[in-house]
C-alpha cells in the first residue's frame, strides 16, 4: 500500500476521503518494521502525499501526531497525564485489574504493548465495531486532555482516553497507548518529517478549484533520476532552512498548504516570541588542531562559560521571552534577566532576538559560579524576591535587530551591532571575554585558553568573523525560486546541488579551499564555530550515553550494578543501541547511588528487555528504564561482531563498539534525546581510521 509509485492506492484506501488514524498507525507499523532510511521516508512521504491529497486539513494533526507532540517546545503544550489516567483506562477497557495490568507490562515492558495485549484478550467481548478513528479526531483530543485544567480535569482527561481506547482497533491501541505515554519509538521523528514534508509538496499539491486533481506535478516525473535526488535535496534544503528559523508545524504546514515550498521562506520567517534552533560548535581535540582547521583566517576566541544558554527576544512593547538551547520557554525561570532588559536595551533598538550564557555569578567579588549552582534555582513560580542565585548573562551573538534579520550578516557585523546597541550593567549583562587572532597568536590563544579555565569556563569558543566565498559561488540555491519549474531549472543549471550539503565546511580538495561562512546558521554544527574543552585537552574524543542496563557485580562489586551496559540513539528507527560495557571510572559512592536508584524490582527498573532496545546476545541481570545521559572517554573504537550499534553504517555485517570506556561524568543538562547518536559514533570511527590509529579487535570492554 505504501509503495512510492502507487500512493494512489492510498488514496483510494480511505473511508470518505479522511485520514484515518488506522492509516497512520499502518505507517507506524511499516516504519517500525524496517532499518532502512529509504523506506521510512518513502512510507511518511506516502502518507503525508495522501492527507495532502485528500484530506488537507489533516495534515498538520497527522505532523503532530508523527512526531508526538502536540505543539512546539515554546509553547509548553503538555499532555499532563500521568500513568495512573492511563493504567486505569486500560484496567477499565481491558477488563484487568492492577496485577494483571502490572503483569503484562512487567512482561513487555512497554505500555503500548501492554495495552494491545489487554485489548486482545477483551476483542470478544466487544459486540458493536467502533466508529474509526480518525487522525483529526485523536489529535484534537490530545488537544483537549492538554488545555483540560483545573478541579475535574482528571476525570475529563480519563474519559478522553477511556473513549479513545474503547474506540481503537488492532495495533491502533498500541500506538494511541504509547502516544499517551509519549514515547511513540517510531523514528519518523524530526529530520525524517521535514524530508518527507519537502518531497511530499514537490510530488503533491492540495487540490483547488482550478486543479482538482492533485497529481504529481508532470515537470518532475519527466526529469533524469540524478536530477530528481538534487530537487529533492534542495527542497529538502528549503523546508528544513525554514524549519531552523522558525520550528513550529503550526506555521510550515499551514505555510506549505498555502504557498507552497516556493514562497515558504517568505511565510516562515525568524519571528520575535518564537525561538530559532541554535547554531552549535564542531568539537575540536586541542588547541593546535583548532588553529590547524582555521589556516590563515581571522577568528575570535571567546571563553566558554559553564552556564545555560538563553535566546533573548523582546518587541517593541518591550514584551521579553527567554527559550532554552532547547527552544523551552525560560522566561519565568528568569524574571531577574526579564527585569534587566530595559537597562541593557540601547537608546536605537526596538526590537531584538540575542543569544548568550546565563551564568551564576557571586554578585558582591562578580566570580563565577559552576553550573551545578545555576541548576540548582528554581524553574517555577520564581520571584524577583525570592532568587537565590544570582546570574549575569554574557551575551555572544545578536540575530535580529530592529525587525531586520541579521542571521546572513558575517558574525563580526552581528558583533558589532551587539557591543555598540546594548548597555552593559555590572555584574548582570555584559558580553563575553573574547581574543581576536589568527594563527600566528598562538601564545597569546594558550593564554586566553588558560584565562578562561582560570574563571571556571568550560574551555573557549572559536569563530570566524568573517566569510570566505570563493569567486563563482552564487550563495544559497532557494533564492529565486518560486516554482518547481524554476527549482528544477536551478538545480540542472547549477554543477552539483550536493556541493551546497558541504556548504560552510572546509574540505580540501586538490589544496583549495572551500568555502567557509561567518553567518549564523541555524541548527548546523559548522566549522566556523570550534569550542575547545578542557576535557578534550587530553587528546581523548567523548561520547554522551545512556545506561540501560546492569550485571550483578563480583567480588567487592557484589552489592552494586556493574559492569553497566551503554547504548547510543539511533534517531531513525527511535531505538537504543548498545555499545559497550562499562566498568571503570565510578566511584563506590557512585555505585550505591545507582544501586538505590536502579533497585531491582524498583520503578526505574524491568526484569525484560524493550523491544526499542537493541542489545542482541545481551543478557543482563535488569534493564534500566533510559533517563540519563553520561560523558564517557575511551581508547578507541572498533568493529564489533556483538554489539550492533551502528549496524550498516561503517560496516554491513559488524556494529561498533568502544574499548576500555571510563566513566567521566553526567551530563546533568542533557535529555536522552540528546545522547550520542550511532551516526556520530560511525563519524568519530570514521576520523580515528582517517587518521590510522592503531585499532584492536573488540575484546572484553570492560
Ligand atoms: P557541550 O558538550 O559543549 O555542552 P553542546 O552540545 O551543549 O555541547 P555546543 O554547541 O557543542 O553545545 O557548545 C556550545 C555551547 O556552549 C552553547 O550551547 C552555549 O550554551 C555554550 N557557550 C558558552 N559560551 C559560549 C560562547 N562564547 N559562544 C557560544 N556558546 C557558548
């Protein structure tokens, strides 16, 4: 049903032309079913093609419900249902009573696959076939259960559910169960629905009066294969540009049903209130190494301060919100920074989107404190009175000014306007400590390094300022598009639409340079910006993973969890993938804590396996339930034939897997979906190889 070249089939599945949830969850199942990326996008393309299609207004919820969300990050849009609404809906609906719910999900560990297996053995007893579900009904009734506040909102949350549950068939159940929980483990997540989006409008427009039938447009399917992959790249390139300027469905769908992919960057724009994905730092080894990959060019070092990063956005009206690296609105979190604006605002600006370091600040000596301090004050119900940490923010980067968008000015342009519009308040704003230099103040970049540790910074950050384009190159490949027609002309006119994927990244070829930006870009880890650690000057890479699982431990260790078994995310397929073993680096106060914490038979722990776990030939004494995320170091990667992390990527039959991994430390500010990824693991074994050290074979990596 889900074939790329028959989504008519689909089209033709559907009861009175709605999008039905079933139809999602037959995506889900295919998507689940499946490793391979072409599959995946090529089902989510299918189904987004079909609610476009037939059933336009659906898309969105069908977006919503893809990526388990109910709403962008900012907008704080909860579903604020604990397990009891859910364990007891499915007790009701289920006909089961607590231990045999507690059986079930104890067996398969997962609440979705708890559900279906309780709604399979009640099938019988079910006389009238339910009304389908559809997409627009379930995510409007996410919609309901989150705004559902107040006294009697548990009993409207629980008949919601009660309702949606009865309602459901088949692996329906399994997935509305496992959407209620928030954990939908299909990979269809975030990059993969922006692919999908973008390919979907280039085969697919929404039917008008004009042209009712919404046939794939006849431009693309007469073009070469080649060709076709560079259209869908650039298009892929558009809608995920838009996406990092402003990542809310709410304005791309609606924005990509109106205009189209042509105009969408004209509708999606940075938007003061609504947060923009952060630029990130490309990790260096040491000092040498970040002058090796900067040359000649001129760059700042700035200190890294050991903080939390905070995007400032304020209106004419002098409105302020604070978002998270995450996107999360912090704005209550800060009243002291909200407070602070009209003193740090100069005498010119209106408006402004900036980015900087929030750090705890001892505000009598103005020393820094660690982060652990910052996270230690209150998230909620925060008043000016009652702060009991006190921060500054050094800010480092200015997006908008004025209403103008500044994100393709080079970053000493952005800069400037930054030091010269903003007012500094002592002890309370100010902008980072930074060093300009080039190669040649090798010196003088190991002292501001030393500088930088000495005031409790992580290490520093290194950026261009200015941008480097080599004559020939036309800059962005969407600046004139306003059609497929033209998109299509664009790319066959242009060399390789694939050289603007490597765009900003320095990669010689034959000895030239490539071109390198001091723009800010959204969402991308470039060259332009290296950060140097402290922890990386010993020359080691580090990887963030999750514990997912513990042996009992031997001799001294009996009483503890070790070794611990450690996976990395694969963001394709939602699962976790164990890397290795780890048993060194922990202290004895360490091993308790995680004994207590992951107690057997305790909450945070199961006796099986999930099935989003993917550690073959692993058998464990308990399986962790995934929260947290640790920095580990390691001797180096190798190729594995037990462990099946980043299967397929590197090698087609051998996964990867770390020897001798040492405990560093939590990683207190990161969320599991932030981890490591098994793609940035095949990268870093992929650079150890280029740079041919010794590698063993995958031994005891404990
Ligand atoms: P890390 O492991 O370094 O925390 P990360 O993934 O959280 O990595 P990176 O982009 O790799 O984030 O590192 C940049 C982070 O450093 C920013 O998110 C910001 O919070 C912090 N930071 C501190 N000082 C600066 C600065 N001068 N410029 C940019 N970022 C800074």
């Amino acid at each position: 049903l889900f074939d790329p070249e028959n989504y008519k089939a689909l089209v033709e599945s559907l009861p009175d032309g709605k999008l039905t949830y079933g139809l999602l969850t037959r995506a889900f199942v295919l998507i689940n079913s499946t490793r391979s990326r072409i599959k995946i996008v090529d089902t989510l393309t299918n189904f987004l093609r079909t609610a476009i299609a037939c059933d336009p207004p659906s898309l969105l919820p069908a977006v919503w419900l893809t990526t388990n969300d109910i709403g962008p990050p900012h907008e704080q849009t909860e579903l604020g249902i604990g397990g009891s609404v859910i364990s007891k809906a499915l007790i009701k609906v289920g006909g089961l009573d607590q231990k045999g719910l507690r059986t079930l999900y104890n067996k398969y560990g997962d609440a979705g696959d708890a559900a279906f297996e309780a709604k399979v053995r009640q099938r019988t007893l079910q006389l009238r076939k339910p009304v389908p579900l559809t997409v627009k009904d379930v995510y409007s009734s996410l919609v309901k259960i989150s705004q559902s506040k107040g006294t009697g909102s548990q009993e409207v949350k629980q008949r919601i559910v009660e309702r949606l549950l009865v309602q459901s068939r088949g692996e329906e159940v399994r997935y509305l169960a496992r959407t209620l929980v928030q954990h939908l483990r299909i990979g269809a997540v975030k990059t993969t629905m922006l692919i999908a989006l973008s390919r979907a409008f280039l085969m697919t427009h929404p039917p008008d009066a004009s042209d009712p039938a919404p046939n794939p447009p006849s431009t693309l399917s007469k073009v070469p294969k080649e060709t076709k992959t560079e259209i869908f790249a650039a298009a892929e390139e558009i809608v995920k540009a838009c996406f990092a300027r402003c990542p809310n469905y709410n304005e791309i769908v609606p924005g990509l049903l109106t205009v189209g992919l042509a105009g969408l960057k004209d509708v999606c724009k940075l938007t003061v209130h609504t947060p923009l994905k952060p630029m990130l730092g490309s990790i260096t080894r040491d000092l040498p190494e970040m002058l090796g990959r900067l040359g000649s060019r001129e760059f700042t070092t700035e200190y890294k301060y050991d903080g939390q990063r905070a995007q400032i956005h304020c209106d004419e009206k002098g409105k302020v919100s604070i978002f998270s690296r995450h996107l999360e609105n912090m704005t209550e979190k800060y009243p002291d920074l909200v407070a602070l604006i009209p003193s740090i605002r100069g005498p010119n600006v209106t408006t402004f989107i900036m980015e900087g370091e929030v750090v705890a600040i001892n505000s009598d000596t103005g020393d820094l404190k660690t982060f652990q301090t910052l996270a230690s004050r209150g998230r909620k119900d925060v008043t000016i009175g009652t702060v009991q940490v006190n921060v500054c923010m050094f800010a480092f980067d200015l997006m908008q000014l004025n209403g103008e968008e500044l994100l393709a000015k080079p970053f000493r342009e952005r800069r400037k306007l930054l030091r010269e519009e903003f007012v500094e308040v002592e002890k309370r704003f100010t902008w980072v400590k930074s060093l300009d230099a080039t190669a040649d103040d090798q010196d003088a970049v190991i002292e501001f390094f030393k500088g930088s540790l000495k005031e409790k910074c992580e290490g520093v950050m290194v950026k261009l300022l200015d941008n480097e384009i080599p004559e020939g190159d036309s800059g962005t490949l969407d600046a004139d598009v306003t059609n497929l027609d033209t998109l299509v002309e664009e790319v066959q006119k242009k060399p390789s639409a694939k050289g603007k994927a490597t765009k900003g990244k320095e990669i010689k070829k034959g000895g030239k340079r490539k071109p390198l930006l001091a723009t800010y870009e959204p969402d991308k880890r470039l060259e332009s910006w290296l950060k140097v650690k402290k922890d990386y000057d010993a020359s080691t890479d580090t990887l963030d993973v999750i514990p997912i699982a513990g042996w009992h431990g031997m001799g001294r260790k009996s009483k503890w969890w070790s070794p611990i078994l450690l996976a990395v995310r694969n963001p394709d397929t939602g699962s976790l993938e164990a890397v290795c073993k780890c048993m060194s680096g922990f202290t004895d106060t360490f091993y308790q804590e995680m004994k207590e914490k992951y107690s057997e038979d305790g909450e945070n722990t199961t006796r099986t396996k999930k099935s989003y776990i993917e550690a073959p030939e692993l058998h464990p004494n308990v399986w962790f339930e995934p929260q947290e995320v640790w920095e580990i170091v390691f001797a180096d990667i190798t190729l594995s034939p037990n462990y099946t992390s980043a299967i397929g990527l590197v090698s087609e039959e051998r996964g990867l897997s770390l020897r001798f991994p040492r405990f560093l430390r939590k990683r207190e500010d990161k969320s599991i979906e932030e981890a490591s990824t098994s793609e940035d693991l095949a990268a870093m074994y992929r650079k150890q190889m280029s740079s041919e050290k010794p590698v063993g074979d995958a031994g005891d990596d404990g």
